[in-house]
C-alpha cells in the first residue's frame, strides 16, 4: 500500500545557481519518491551570495512549472531569502529537512562561508531543520550529475532515517567530478584551511575607465590527510558537520584571561 | 621625536553601512592617531550582504577625500569585496590590522554570519590580518558614537599591544547604545543562540502584484549567563572571539562511528 501523502517527509529543496539549473533537477530527481518535495529557489544565478539577505528591497515569488507534479517557487531573493520564504510564505511551517544544491562546482574548505548553496543549508540549520547541501566539483553548465544522484540518494535516507536527529544538523557534501565506479566512497572529514589567492584583473573600459575582475589561485594550505580537500583529491566524497555558533572557544578562554 | 610613518601599524578601516557613514567616520577618529590609517569601504549601503562576493560582474573603485588627510577609497563591491581589492590593489601588503565598523545597529548572536561588518572582519582575518567589527546597538543615522570610541582605542590598542598575536584573531565587539559612565566593563562573551523570527509582510503593488517585505521580532532562545545578548542587556561590551572554520567537531565524532 502506497504511504499516505501526510506521513511523507516534507524535503524543501533549494540552490544558488538558480531554479533552472541542471544541478538543482538533478536533486529533485534523485530524492522526489523519499517524501513530498517543495523547490523555492533563486530566479537568477546567486553564486558567491554567502549569507546576504534582502533587505532594503521587498521581494517578489512566482509559482513556476518547470518540475512536473511537483510544486515550485523562484524567487527574486537570494538562497538565504528563498529558505526564509519557503518556510513562512509558501510552507507554513518548517520542512522536514533541507537539500540545497547540487551545486556546479566544489564547496569545499573556506568556500562553505561564501556559498550561497552552503548558506541556505544553514538557514534552514539555524531554524532547527536538518539540512544537507551537496555540491559537485564540476562548474560545467551541463556537468554530468549521474554520479552524484545516488551519493545524494543516501546521505538524504541516512538523515530522514534518523531517530533523533540534532535539529542543527548541517552537513557540507561534496562530490568528486568522477564515475560512480570511481567514487571509493564517503569521508566524514573536517574543514580544510585553503582557500583563493586572490588577484584582481584591472581593465580599462572604452571611457578610459578602470574596472577589476576577482580572479584567483586555489591553494591548500592544511597538511592534515582530515580535510574535505584532501578526500576530494583522493576521489572520496567528503562530508563536512558544520556548525553556525561561531565563537572561538579556545580564544574565548585565554581572552578571558587577559583582557583588561 | 614623532614615530616615523614606516613604523606605524598599517589601520585598514571598512564597513557595510558605506563610506559616507558616520560610524565609519568615528571609527577613524578613534584611532586616526594609532598607525597610518587607510579606508577602503562600498559607495553604497551593504548591510546584510554577509559573506557575499562579486563574481559575475566587476569592481570599480574611486579615491575620495572624505577623511581629510587619509587616504579612502570607495568601491562598487561588498564588504568582503572592499577588503580584498584593499591588500591586492590599494595597499599590496597586507595591514597590520583590519578594523570594520563601526557599524549602526548590533551584530550579535546569530547576526554575526548575516552581517556585511563582521564577513569583512572575517575576510581579513581569513588572510591572517588580525581584524575587529565594532557595532554600536543604535541603527539611527545620527547615532551617537562618543562612547564607542573609548572602546574601540581599547580594543585595538589591546590587540596592537599583542606579542604574538593569533594572526587568524577575529573580534565581534558590540557596545551598548548608553553614555560612557553608564557601561559596566567589557565582557568575553560566546555568540548566543537568539535571532530574528521572521516574517514577511505581504503587500500588492500598483500593478496587482504581490510583493514581500522582511520582517521579524527578535528572540533571545538562550538562557547562559556568558551570551553576548546578556553581556548587552546589562550594559556591558560584549567581545566574541570567532572562529572561521564551521566544522562541528563534536558530530563529526559522532559521524565518524555512525555513517555508513
């Protein structure tokens, strides 16, 4: 007997690279029989967003069809805005769990703290929904998401299969850009330090004018064989625990010391 | 005999609010006389851009002679944004300190992640510049800063003072929005768990279109006695060590046994 509509998990769905996005169908199609899903997602790519939110300007949503039976929203807002509405707006209450991506490119290491696909997984986290953002390391428009459906497939049952699930819970997925059969599997890992060296192009405009492309160099500087960089590399999937309380204890102690 | 200049600290001073602000204007006052200051801050206000970045469009920046005999540059990016262009273009080194604020309005608790003042000071402390975001709790235009610059010449003073400071330090310092005589001290604090419940206000525009305002009522859901929200409350500064690597090592433990 087919499991009635009101027992199914309710799986809000969301991204940053926008409603239309291959990465976001690949999401939806890779867990709509697990519960009863909702998309509400940007109406316009909103990489590098981080944690902005609108506020100076209202915002608009619009019902689309563009996901079959399933009911979706774009919104003009930013990932974070799209969670906000989608629970207040569209929901009325809060979803079950959170999926933001699949992201077209790595959210791995300090990317966490400028991606909106990662942010919007922690909006939901602050509200008390677990939450699951996957990213895959291809920044391609039609990167191939074969592979990661079924990683997203399992990391979603593992955290709707749950008993008691820490309601913060906020995990950062990612996905080497491999065959499945090339995948050697999923790595709880930390947060490496690695980043961008930036550099900015400086050009001029047909005015005579200065303008400035950010550009940079991706460097690992975290020797630890713990990190997500290091798995990726290694073809393993990482999975990163994120927290959002972002106070420094081990400073907070030797502060409390010294100060004055 | 006066400090040479090349022995000065190099102060690099930004905001979210935008160049033009008066909290940007006290926070060089208060310190225009501690090491050779330049402000590097956007054209436009940015307050809750979080960790936003530019990527798909780029950057202009302009000098302006807003801070008399200080060199200040305005800029079309995000806080986050102004920081980078600041080392790579303006500065090309790296200051000995980056300082942001002083924002109108508080960036405590949760606010710490949607906040463009303290991503900036997150930004250069992610560079391994040692940063401070000061936010005085009055979001008036006009607000009165007197008393926030006692504090802010404290803390860098304090921070300046370091032998071997942490170069990842990163301070979330809010004041209370009272005359002098009336602060208690200054408090380390952790970030505590309290944030907007939002909602958004539903309104139709002249065309009979909907449209969305955010809104939302601010709760403090946390009772410890060592919040930054309680530190304010009692007319004490609160100083937030933070952190910017999100790992949640206690689940990762957990995850370490559970997962797979």
């Amino acid at each position: 007997m087919k499991k009635k509509n009101k027992d199914l998990p309710v799986i809000l769905i969301t991204n940053d690279d926008d409603i239309t996005s291959k990465g976001i169908r690949s999401l939806v199609e890779a867990v709509k029989d697990l519960g009863k899903v909702i998309v509400v997602a940007p109406d316009k790519p909103q990489s590098g967003m981080g944690h902005a939110i609108t506020i100076g300007s209202p915002l608009r949503m619009n019902k689309v069809n563009l996901f079959g039976e399933i009911e979706a929203w774009q919104t003009s807002g930013t990932p974070v805005d799209c969670v906000k509405l989608a629970v207040d707006k569209i929901l009325h209450r809060k979803p079950d769990i959170c999926l933001s991506g699949i992201n077209h490119g790595a959210n791995h290491s300090i990317n966490v703290i400028y991606s909106g696909t990662m942010s919007a997984a922690m909006e939901a986290a602050i509200e008390g929904i677990p939450s699951i953002g996957f990213s895959l390391m291809d920044y391609k428009y039609d990167a191939d998401f074969e592979a990661s459906k079924g990683i997203v497939r399992k990391m979603v049952q593992y955290v709707l299969g749950l008993k008691n699930p820490d309601k913060h819970l906020l995990l950062n997925v990612n996905i080497p850009a491999v065959a499945a059969n090339k995948i050697k599997g999923i790595k709880v890992c930390k947060q490496a330090y690695a980043k961008y060296d930036e550099e900015f192009h400086e050009r001029i405009d047909p005015q005579g004018k200065k303008y400035y492309w950010l550009t940079g160099e991706f460097k690992n500087y975290d020797k630890a064989k713990d990190t997500d960089v290091w798995a990726l590399k290694h073809n393993y999937v990482s999975v990163v625990p994120v927290q959002f309380d972002l106070t420094n204890y081990t400073l907070k102690k030797q502060l409390e010391k010294q100060l004055f």
